[in-house]
C-alpha cells in the first residue's frame, strides 16, 4: 500500500470508517475484488487504507458523479449488503470536498 497520487485539487475523498465483527467469513477475498474494481472505475484516483480497531478507507474520486455511479455498481451493491450482514457492526461514511493537499516524500 503507498499514499494515493490523486492529482490537482479539487477532487474528492470518501472516507469509509468501520468496526468489523469477529472473523474474515469472506471480507478480504471481497476487499481485494472491490480494490480491483474501484480502481477501474472513471473518475477514481486512488485508495488509502488502515485497520486496526477502527478501520478506515479513503478512496478518492474526481466528482460527486464518479462517487454515485460507484455506490450504483452492481458489485459494490453486492459487497455493500453482505458488510451490513457479515462484516460490519457499525460504519459510518462521510464524502468531502478536497480544496488543498501537499506532500513530502524522503523517496
């Protein structure tokens, strides 16, 4: 995993906060196929992911348009419902707009 190249601002971001159930049952076969199909989505510029406790994804998308048309996918609606059956005991997701960012890198 390295920090997302997202590009010019302004872009946006959605931040994905979750607290897991106990066990895989499936979650990270399911995590990788929505990494992969995320990342072919237009619009998508990146992903940024932690867990610990709390887990936190943030994907990033060049319009509120490209964010929908992803909430719509056929796949993602799939993976959705079986987080809220299997995976999750709370999420929460919240969509920000990006009107600044900066970087350094050692590398």
């Amino acid at each position: 995993m390295s920090i997302a190249r997202t590009g010019a601002t302004p872009y946006y971001a959605v931040i994905f906060t979750s607290i897991r159930t106990s066990g895989d049952a499936g979650y990270g076969d399911m995590a990788d196929a929505m990494l992969k199909a995320a990342a072919k989505q237009p619009g998508f510029l990146g992903v940024e992911s932690a867990r610990e406790t709390v887990g936190i994804t943030v994907s990033y998308w060049d319009s509120l348009e490209s964010i929908a048309a992803w909430k719509r996918d056929a796949a993602h609606r799939v993976a959705q419902e079986l987080g809220r059956e299997r995976w999750y005991d709370s999420y929460k997701t919240r969509i920000c707009k990006v009107e600044r960012d900066y970087d350094f890198s050692r590398l």
